[in-house]
C-alpha cells in the first residue's frame, strides 16, 4: 500500500483524517494488514481484540519498536507502559495489588463521583456562553438550539486526571474546576500532547534521524536553520514534562508524609 518509496503512506496517513486511512484499510483488507512507512520499512496493525490481548500479555515476545519506546519515553519517562524485559516485570509487580479487584472495587464511589462532576461541568458549559468551549467555532451543519461546541476530550482528559491523582495519591488536581483557574498539571499535558500530534513530514523524519531533532523552524529569511537546542516541538515537550514530574514528586512526597504521620498516630 505506499504511496511512494521515501515516504511509503505516511503521507497519505498524516494528509488524512485521524484513522481516517487505517479504517478504510481495515474495511478493504481486514483488521490485521501491514503497510510501509519511511524508507520502505514495514509497520504491523491489527485491530483484532484477541491478537491485541495476545501482544499485551506477552510484552517479552512483542516489544515495542524501539523508535516508538523512545518517543513515548520522550514525555511518559521509563515507566510500566514504556519498560520492557525485566525493567517492566519490576514495575508490574509493584503495581499488581493496586489493580486487583478488591483494590478497583473499593475506587468505585471515586469513579462514580468524578462522573458525576464532569456531568455537571458539561451543563454548565452548555448553559454558560462566557465560557470558551472549543479551541474552533461551531460550523453550521453542527449549530443546534440550546446546545454548544464543546472539546468533550479535553474535559474527558482532566476527569482521567483527577482520578489518577484521588487513586494514586489520594490527592484531588481540581483539574474539572471551572471556578479555580487553569490547572498546571492539567495544562502540562495538554501541551505536552497537543505537541506530540503536531506531527507533519519534517516531525516524522525528526523521529528518523537523530540530527535532525536539533533543526529549527524556518524563518522568513530562508530555510531551516541548525541550533544547538533541540527543535521547538521538542522543547514544547521537555517544558511540560518538567512541570508534570515537579507537581508528581510533591504530591509524592505529600502522600508519603500522610501516611507516617498516620502511622506515628496509630503507634500512640
């Protein structure tokens, strides 16, 4: 299926709508296919249920590519779902009792709430039009009567966060609050993600070719230009992964302190 021998069909892919390619691949091919990407080289997808359990459960017999690994560690860091070999057996057995089902039955009533607070945070959305809901206007085929745009994944985003913070630490981001200001971790992400999808011709060979990440955005003056800083993508990227490892170390440190001092309080 390429498109050419350079590029294979990463053109046609990021020319396209998101998955707009691999669907109409998967209705002509099936849901397991291969297709090449630069250079000629070959990329594997499947969206079969039972071959992506198989892969998940066997992670020593299917790593990840290594590009890949570099580039979700780039902004995730070494952690369960980037690890491989015995790096990532480690981790996952410090974290198995906290996804067991006594565990996931007892964050339950957290999930529960957190559903709720973005209920109520999307009808205020809708009912309050100071606030802006989406990065683009309504077009006209999507204008309904008493309703909004709303970027509904943005919200779905900091509802996931604010749970991974009540569950992990016992902390509560606020993320979802509309009265409290942006959240820094909040807006880390959403930076940090928005800068990974970013992704056109000149990001992809970046990917490809080391050297090239130390390339620089071309000015009115010509073409790109060579800096010893890495490229404003990559900077984007490193900014918010500092914020997001500052804000988890405090919180932490926090839930550690917590939890001496309730020990300490016991032993009285």
């Amino acid at each position: 299926m390429p498109d050419d021998f350079l590029w294979g069909s990463l053109r046609a892919i990021i020319n396209a709508g998101p998955l707009e390619l691999h669907m109409k691949w998967i209705k002509h091919y099936g849901h397991t296919f291969r297709y090449r990407i630069l250079g000629g080289g070959w990329r594997f997808f499947t969206a079969d249920p039972v071959a992506l359990s198989y892969i998940l459960n066997h992670p020593d017999t299917f790593p990840k590519p290594e590009l890949t690994r570099q580039q979700m560690e780039q902004f995730l860091g070494n952690g369960v779902l980037i690890a491989e070999g015995a790096d990532h057996r480690r981790q996952r057995k410090i974290l198995n009792p906290s996804f067991s089902q006594a565990a996931v039955r007892e964050m339950v009533p957290m999930f529960f709430d957190k559903a709720y607070e973005l209920k109520d945070t999307l009808i205020t959305l809708i009912n309050d039009t100071s606030i802006e809901t989406s990065p683009t206007p309504a077009v006209k085929g999507d204008l309904v009567q008493g309703a909004r745009k709303i970027d509904v994944m943005r919200y779905l985003a900091q509802a996931t966060l604010d749970v991974i913070g009540l569950a992990g630490f016992n902390y509560d981001f606020r993320s979802m609050s509309l009265t409290e200001g942006p959240n820094e971790l909040a807006e880390a992400y959403r930076s940090m993600f928005q800068a990974t999808q970013s992704i056109d011709t000149f990001a992809i060979a970046q990917a490809f070719i080391k050297p090239l990440r130390y390339l620089v955005s071309s000015t009115s003056l010509g073409p790109i230009i060579i800096d010893n800083q890495p490229s404003k993508r990559t900077r984007k990227i490193l900014e918010s992964r500092t914020v997001t490892e500052k804000i988890g170390r405090v919180s932490l440190l926090s839930r550690h302190r917590r939890i001496l001092a309730d020990a300490v309080a016991i032993d009285q």
